[in-house]
C-alpha cells in the first residue's frame, strides 16, 4: 500500500459496514443505469453491438487524452496538479459513470427507507451528490486502518467502486493529499491480489481485482499503468469464471446464493472493457459467461430472485436482459422473453414455442446441483437440488414457491442415532420427454446405503421422491424428514383420509399423498405423514433389512382436487408374496389418471405386480383404461 495514510484513507471509507454481507441480495442490481433503461424502452430491436459501436464512437470523440502520466510523477507538486486538471478536462467522467456504474433509477421498487446497506447508502449519497454537484461526505478525512481484506464482504467492495468512481468525478473538489491518498490505496488493491480470497467470497475477488482494474483503467487513461491494470483484470476474469464455474456455466451449489452478484460484476466489467474498446474476457471465459447467463435463467425464480434465496422480488430482468446484450444468441434471447418476469416489455416480439426453447432440465455433480423441470414456463413445476456438504437442500416451485430448504433428516438404527459417513453422490441422472430422474446415495455406518431419488413427470405434471435404506439387517429403524413449507404455502387437510392439500393464495396448487400409509385414517400405519405451519414432516419405523419411504406429489392444480385413492399392493415373486423390505409396490390414482411405482430393495430378480413382470430396480408407468401401463421411468 500507499503508507499509512492510504490505508486509514481507505479504511474509512471501508469499516463502516459490518453486517450487510449477510443480506447482499439487493446489490445484484447495481448495473449500468443508461444501458438498463434504454433496454426496457427500446421497441427497436437495436443489437448491443450497434449501442456500443455508438458509445465506443462517442467515447473516443470525448476522449483525445495520452497515456503521459505515471502514477510515480504524483510525488511532483506540479504534475499531480497537471494530472487533475485532464481529469477535470474529461468532461464525460461524470456522464460515464451515471451511465455504465450505477441503476438506482431501474430499480422500480427500490426503497431508499429500507436499505441497511452502508454501501447502498454510499451509492445514493454518490447519484445525489452528482446531481447538486457536492462533495459526497464519505469522501471525507480517514479514521481507521484498512483490515486484512480477507475479512472485507461484499458491501465494501462496492463501497470501493462508489469511491472510485467519486475520485473521478470529485477530483477538483476534494483536498489533493485526501485525494492522492485515497487513490493510491485503490490503486494498489490489483497488486493485493490473493486467490483464496476467491473461494472464500468470489465477489469480492472479482470487484476487486477484476472491475476495479477495469474501472480505473477507464476513469484514468492519462496513467501508463492502464494496461497493466486491463491484463490484470483479464486474468483474475479467467481465473474466476474457470474456479467458479463447472464448464457448462452452472456455478458451484456454495456459490449459487451469489450468482446474481456475479453475474452483475461480469457484465459490467464486460461494459466497461467495452468504453475503452478492449476485450476482457478470453474465448473460454467469453463462452462460459455465455453458459452462465442461461444457467441464472433456469435457477431465477418467477419473482425474478434466486432459488434458495430468503430475499422475494428482486427485479434481475435488468440484470439478466443487460447481460444477454453483451453476446448475440437468439435461444438465450428467446428463453429471456419466456422466463424473465416483466419481459414483455424489453420487445414487441411473440414470445417462441416452448419447443424450439433449450433443454429444460440440468445437473452437474461438479457443482452438486441439479434442476429438473417440466417446461421453461415460470408457472411449471420446478425441483432444484443441492447436494453439497453432506446436505440435501431443495426448492419446489410452481409459479409461486411451496417448499425451500434443507431436507433435515433424522435417522436411528436401535434408537441410537446416525449421520453420514460420505458426501452425496449422483448415481444416477435421466432426463427425457417424460421426465427428470435424479438419484444420490451415501454411505452410512456398518456398510448400510442410503438412496434418496427424485422424479418429476413432464407431462403427467407429478413429484415422486423417495429414501431407501439398504442393508439394516433387521434392526429397529426409525426415519424422520423435514421438508420446510415456504412461507406462502398453506395446508388442507381431508376429513376421514390421509392425503394433504397444498394452498397458495386460498386456491389448492397440490396434493400430498402419502403412499406408505393407508387412504383412510382410521386404519394403523408404521408411517406418517404430517404438516405444520413450517414444515412437512415425514416419520417412518421399520424393523426388516431394508426399507422404502416415498411420498408422491401432484403438481397440476386442475387435477388435485379431484376424487384420488392409493393402494399399497402386492408383490409376489415365484408365486410367493414378498415382504415390504424387499420390494413395495403402490397405485396411485387421481381424478382418471392412474400410476404404478415399483421399487425393489432386496437382489433384482423377476417379480410380478399389478399384472406387470418386473426385474429391474425402480419403475414408474402411467396406467392405462385398457390394463397396460406406460412406461415413465425403468432403472436397471
């Protein structure tokens, strides 16, 4: 750093936000304010690539300075003087930061009295101080000195860019050894540059020693350390999209809470790389952000936030439709005007047949996250599973969200209890016109196995997940799941039979149909199924050598009020009923529609079914009137 002064400097614009990383969600927005507004006015179809042809034109109009200055002549009264004064003369350094840093004003349901953000408030004391022309107060005399900037969050690394682009646009007004100060020490952030700082918070990283590069590369391209700073932004760039990314752009399940944010940062840098007619990012890179782009579709919820996410209408199409804008490709551009909330607006256009729209449905077990989805559009079910860490976190969604977070099991072998000895692992993954199936196994002590599966129908508009527990060896078993209700979702309950109603907006969305136990509840069950006004719970005991709990679910609101039943069936192999802990078998009917689902616990061998001989693992078929059954899913 730039001795002490630099670092209080700094610091002081720093250390006043200690708690805002933990609620970052709202900053995913702060993108190029111009440029999101001529998005949502333009009707034209004007490509980004002809914007920006008539940008780089204005700018290079602007801008007739040479690259004269180093940042060592500051230590000369006299040429620091000079220096300011081509900042001053750079007339478009306050227009461009109004147009390419900030969007406060594309934000349609930004509340300024409800911002905690210290960063946020910077930003705002930063456009408003622009337009009265005044010297912002946090560009005020430092206090403190600069933490490690390990321990720096998300909050401050914005307040960096906020201060950054204040050095530009305040340079006559603030005292010349405030300013000098201020300057070195963001100036030598890029020389700072440590990658573990990258996986401990990727944000942070890119702002820092990707964007603020690029940002003091286009608000000071009088310094001939411009390239330089530009190389620097080009590596760290490659170095995070390479580290964060899984090669088809889906980021790593730890990184999904920031992918906004991310995507936010990229696409700026990208604009900003843009003004002064350079590249920031490789061939690889460029591609993966492309990938990136439409993965952050398929995790977006209907309501524009993340999935995951506790923060509710976050207004991403700025951000997404900015970001599709810096690459042409029309099956992204397509899937922005089907999936992006609002996206009506940004063209008069027909929205595309759902069948010329990319494969719905992905999983990567490098980022440990999977999404299975029926179609693209916001209202069709959608399941997406994080296995990360020992954990199993999950959201489904139809239009609005039923369930979210961390299925929290619970499992006893001899009323002792049990956790995993290893990370889950995708065993196996099937997605095609009938459905995504997805199924992960752990080990668990005494070389007992643990499956949890997940099927969901495409068109039969259903959820079938499962657990099944192999190897118990006769042991009492008990199994208790928790699956958390978001907090828009109700339950109803049946009168005499056990089956539950899923209810958004006092209209039922789904029903729960739990097919371990009997229909009517006055008949004993060694399973349950219960709701509360947070969590669906599921319990199971069993004392076999092995056992199965599934739960199936129907999605499709226009069926799940009709007359359902269920019936657990027999299973019989060599004309011998099995036992449930070797293979279970169950029917399942709703309104006309009718399923059959099989699964075997015990060796794969012939066995018969409802009619059906089966030897295979796991079946799911659709029943017809004629007594045949429609193949769903087979796994071998």
């Amino acid at each position: 750093m730039a001795g002490s002064q630099g670092e209080s400097m700094l610091s002081r614009m720093l250390l006043d936000a200690q708690t805002a990383y933990a609620n970052p969600d709202h900053i995913f927005a702060i993108l190029p304010i111009q440029v999101g507004n001529d998005i949502l006015k333009n009707q034209s179809g004007n490509s980004f690539q002809a914007y920006m042809t008539k940008l780089k034109r204005k700018q290079s109009k602007k801008r007739a300075i040479a690259s004269s200055f180093s940042i060592n002549d500051f230590s000369n009264v006299d040429l620091f003087a000079d220096f300011l004064k081509t900042v001053n003369q750079s007339k478009d350094v306050s227009d461009f930061s109004d147009r390419f840093l900030w969007c406060v004003d594309a934000l349609p349901e930004f509340d300024v009295a409800e911002m905690q953000s210290d960063a946020m408030s910077q930003l705002i004391g930063l456009v408003k101080a622009m337009k009265k022309k005044s010297l912002p107060s946090f560009l005020s005399p430092p206090s403190c000195p600069l933490n490690d900037l390990n321990s720096l969050t998300i909050d401050q690394a914005i307040q960096i860019l906020v201060v950054t682009s204040g050095l530009a646009i305040y340079c006559e007004a603030m005292e010349p050894s405030h300013w000098l100060d201020t300057f070195h020490a963001i100036s030598e952030l890029p020389n700072l540059e440590d990658a573990l700082i990258l996986h401990e918070s990727p944000v942070v990283h890119q702002i820092l020693f990707a964007e603020v590069p690029l940002l003091l590369s286009v608000l000071f391209p009088q310094l001939d350390c411009v390239s330089e700073w530009i190389e620097t932004a080009r590596n760290n760039l490659a170095m995070g999209i390479e580290e964060l990314l899984d090669g088809e752009g889906l980021p790593a399940s730890q990184y999904l809470p920031q992918s906004h944010l991310l995507l936010a940062c990229w696409t700026r840098c990208q604009l900003l790389a843009a003004a002064i007619k350079t590249e920031c990012f490789d061939t690889d890179s460029q591609t993966q952000f492309r990938y990136f782009v439409r993965q952050t579709m398929r995790l977006t919820r209907k309501d524009g936030s993340l999935v995951f996410a506790s923060q509710k209408k976050s207004n991403s199409s700025v951000l997404i439709f900015a970001a599709l804008n810096c690459y042409l490709d029309e099956d992204d551009q397509n899937l922005a005007k089907v999936v992006l909330p609002k996206a009506s607006n940004l063209s008069r256009s027909k929205k595309p047949s759902l069948n010329a729209l990319p494969e719905t449905s992905t999983h990567s077990e490098w980022s440990e996250l999977a999404v299975l989805q029926t179609e693209w559009t916001p209202k069709s079910p959608r399941l997406t599973v994080s296995f990360e860490n020992k954990r199993i976190v999950t959201e489904l969604s139809c239009g609005g969200v039923l369930f979210s977070g961390e299925m929290c099991s619970e499992i006893l072998i001899d009323s002792k209890p049990i956790k995993p000895l290893s990370e889950w692992e995708v065993v196996c993954w099937h997605s095609d016109q009938d459905g995504d199936f997805l199924e992960l196994e752990c080990q668990l002590p005494d070389g007992m196995k643990w499956q949890k599966h997940f099927l969901l129908a495409r068109s039969d508009l259903f959820l079938l997940t499962g657990d099944a527990f192999l190897g118990i060896g006769g042991k009492q078993f008990d199994y208790q799941m928790n699956w958390p209700l978001s907090a828009e979702t109700r339950f109803g309950l049946a009168t005499e039979t056990n089956e539950k109603f899923l209810v958004r907006k006092a209209k039922s969305v789904g029903a729960i149909i739990p097919i371990t136990m009997p229909e009517w509840k006055v008949e004993r069950s060694s399973s349950a199924v219960s709701l509360n006004a947070e969590n669906l719970t599921l319990q199971m005991e069993s004392t076999g050598s092995h056992a199965y709990c599934p739960i199936f679910m129907d999605l499709d609101p226009k069926r799940c009020r009709k007359p359902l039943t269920w019936r657990r069936l027999t299973v019989a192999e060599k004309l011998e009923i099995q036992g449930e802990d070797v293979a279970c078998g169950y029917r399942i009917q709703v309104g006309d529609q009718q399923w059959l689902v099989y699964r075997s616990l015990a060796e794969k061998t012939g066995r018969t079914v409802l009619g059906q001989n089966l030897s295979i693992e796991f079946y799911v078929g659709a029943l017809e009137a004629d007594g045949t059954c429609a193949e769903i899913i087979s796994i071998d």
